[in-house]
C-alpha cells in the first residue's frame, strides 16, 4: 500500500508578533510556542481551545499570512509563507473572520454591503466549474437576487462561503466561518465539506467554539491552550476517553485550564508578582498594559490609541490634519 504524504506539516512552531520595528517587544513571550502536529489527505481536524489560545494565530500562519521559517510550516510539501503558488492556485484555501473592510478615517470592519447582487459577485469569479458552483448556491441556499446592502449577515456569510469554495481545494482552512449560519445551512455546508474530504482527499482545519452537529463530522481534535499543543488524537480515542458529547469533552478541559489559571494567577498575587501577564496586540508582555508597542496610533483614527500620548502626533503620519 503507498504510504500518503502528510499535507499539512507544523514542525516545533513558535511564533511572536512583532513590534514596529520588525521585532518582537523587549520581554515579550511567544504567542505560540514548540506547536507540532501532521495532517494527511482526507482527515478534518477538529481545532479547539478558548479565547486567545491561539487558534486564529495557528491558521493565519498555515495560511501563509505570517512569516515563520520555512521549515515551522509545510503545506502540500511548500512554504506557506514563501511559495505564494499554494494560494493562487487555490490548493490553500483560508475562510475566516467576518467579510469586511477597512475605510480609512470612516471606520473599522465596514460589512461588504454595496449595492451588487449576489448574482454578480458569485459568477464573477473567473475559471469556475459550473457544476461545482451550481452545487454551492444549492448547498448555501443563496438567493441570486439578493443585494448584499439589504441581506442580513448570514445571507451575507453564505455569499461569502460560496465564493470562497468556488475553486476546489486541498488544504482548507476555516476560522469560525458558520457563526452566522443557521441550523440548516451550517449542517448543509458541514455535509459538503465532509464530502470535499472523503471523496477528493482534502484536507480541513476548523477552528469553532460551535459543536452541535459535529460528534461524527471530525476525523481528529487538536486541543491549544496558550499556544502550546495540549492534545492531538483520533476523534475515536477521544470518545473512548472521555465517554462525554463532544461539547461536554471541550467543556470539561476549558473548565480545567480556566481553574488552573486562576490558581497561577491566585499564587502570583500572593508571592507579590503581576496578577498576569498582560496581553497586548496579540504579544504576551509582563508589566504595564499601556506601554505603547508602536507610535501611539491606528490607521484611520485621528485620537491617539494611548491615553497621555499626545506628543507622539508630531510622528503620526495625520499630523498634516492638524
């Protein structure tokens, strides 16, 4: 029997973000750190954990959004970062966050709502099978005529999905990608992508803090807490040592680690140290919360991000404003 080649590959990751000079702050720590697993054809993996374990931080740089060494990271064989091949051809394909944009000095995370049908936006995108896209209007239940400023935000996600799945994949990456889906669809689109996995070898990760309807969909669970690996195993050893629903299961080891925490941090204010280490701009950093990582600005606002920190304006690229 041939032995298959694993897809996705993450080697001792470790990742921090970095500062605005490229680097990552003075005592900062990793945000992900010594993170290994392997993913073959056909298998879906199950990616769990709680708020800024992180979950999103793994798939952004399996997506190729962030740079690592090339060796931390192989998809299909390939750098995620480096081989910009893997996405313009399709085979990494990266669903996640909310379908939004950024208007400089109007707002933050602006919905995708002009005035275009979801007719045009989904036959716009060139080079598509039409049986396959035939096939996802069905499955998302899109409404051609629909005018995204008038949709709600889960018709808007299903057009979202739909274009995203247009062109077929082998390494699918999904960030929260149903929140806004109801019941019918998400099971719809669950049963689809099971399908992309068992019948064309693809490989998917998903990322959810939403687990009815998944006790049979995952083929195995990746469990993250602070960025290190906690646990990776078949779906089946999972149910055999737990006993409990999937939800119960993810329940039980949030429940544990929040516990945990919360003796760490009982004892750290008990010795006199920080109560925590304080996150900031997605980088653990001991200390003072308002310590400015960058000039004390965000793209798009004209007020200072950082209470006290009006003598950086004369830096800020809005000073012409003034």
């Amino acid at each position: 029997m041939e032995k298959k080649e694993p897809t996705v590959v993450i080697n001792k990751l470790k990742f921090t973000y970095p500062g605005i000079d490229g680097h990552p702050p003075p005592g900062s720590k990793p945000l992900i750190d010594d993170f290994s697993i392997s993913l073959y054809p056909g298998q879906r993996c199950l990616l769990v954990g709680s708020n800024g374990a992180g979950k999103t931080t793994i798939l952004k740089i399996l997506g190729g959004k962030h740079m690592v060494d090339q060796d931390m990271v192989r998809v299909l064989g390939r750098s995620a970062f480096h081989d910009t091949y893997l996405t313009a051809s399709g085979d990494l394909n990266y669903l996640g966050g909310e379908w939004r944009r950024e208007v400089a000095f109007a707002g933050f995370e602006v919905p995708i709502q002009m005035d275009v049908s979801a007719e045009k936006m989904i036959f716009g995108v060139a080079g598509v099978d039409q049986e396959r896209r035939a096939e996802l209007i069905k499955v998302l239940d899109v409404n051609l005529s629909w005018r995204l400023h008038k949709v709600s935000d889960g018709q808007r996600r299903r057009v979202q999905i739909c274009m995203g799945l247009l062109r077929p994949f082998k390494v699918l990456l999904l960030d929260e990608i149903t929140v806004d889906l109801d019941v019918l669809a998400r099971a719809d689109l669950l049963t689809f992508l099971k399908k992309e996995c068992v019948e064309k070898g693809a490989t998917i990760i998903y990322a959810t803090h939403i687990f009815d309807g998944l006790e049979d969909w995952p083929s195995h669970m990746v469990y993250v807490a602070h960025g290190k690996l906690q646990l990776a195993m078949p779906i089946e050893k999972v149910k055999e040592t737990s006993k409990l629903s999937l939800m119960r299961t993810v329940e039980c080891w949030l429940r544990k680690e929040r516990d945990e925490d919360r003796k760490r941090r009982k004892e750290r204010k008990e010795k006199g140290l920080p109560e925590f280490e304080k996150q900031l701009d997605g980088t653990r950093v001991v200390g003072d919360p308002a310590r400015p990582l960058n000039n004390g600005w965000a793209g798009g606002r004209l007020h200072s991000t950082i209470a006290g920190e009006e003598k950086n304006f004369a830096l800020s690229s809005n000073r012409v404003l003034r």
